[in-house]
C-alpha cells in the first residue's frame, strides 16, 4: 500500500486494520475504518487499499465506498492500479466494478452454508 500512495505522490496518515470484525459489518461504521471514512479522524485527501476486493465484502458494499471517496473528491487509490480511481470514466468504473466482484465471489454459494 505504501508502494500505492507513493505512485500518486501521497503519504499515510493512518491506518486502519479491523482483521477481527465481521465483514457483515458496514465499513462506515466499523470500529478501526469508520472514523476515517466520516472525517472524524482529522482532514485526509483520500483511502489507499491494497485492493479494490478488499474495501468491502460484496460488490454494493465496494462500490458504496468507491462512490463516497469520489462523491467527497477523496482520492481512492489501490495496488496495481495506475494512479487514483476516476470513476467518471467508463473503462475504470468498469475494471472498478469488475474488481469489486472479488469480494462477492469469496462470499461463495449462502445456500450452501451450514
């Protein structure tokens, strides 16, 4: 992630790590994320995460953050993407969407569920 802010000239700030909540936990209000993502945290220009499946735990809940940072004129960067997220344009909201599906697809089969 480091690797990531530096690409687009950014710096960390904080961090933001929240290993033992529950992925059906709303990122807003997660203990470790959430201040960050309603500024209570102190001014930030934006979210550096190492990948887009990894800002939510299914494709809604992904793109809701992506809409917020860019909705806020916040920068939203991650690892293996060239520069910032534009979601205005078409072929990066695509790759963003597509990408976002990662976190869908390790929710697997709720029928198959115990």
């Amino acid at each position: 992630m480091l690797t990531a802010a530096a690409s687009v000239g950014a710096h960390v700030i904080g961090w933001a790590d929240d290993w033992e909540v529950s992925g059906a936990t709303d990122r807003v209000t997660r203990p470790t994320p959430g201040p960050w993502l309603r500024d209570h945290r102190g001014a930030n220009d934006g979210l550096v995460a190492v990948a887009v499946d990894r800002l939510g735990r299914d494709v809604v809940d992904c793109l809701n953050i992506g809409y917020k940072m860019w909705d806020e004129k916040k920068m939203l960067v991650t690892y293996g993407h060239d520069g910032a997220w534009n979601l205005d344009d078409p072929a990066d909201e695509n790759r963003f969407t597509v990408e976002a599906w990662g976190a869908q697809m390790e929710l697997g089969d709720p029928a198959q569920e115990p």
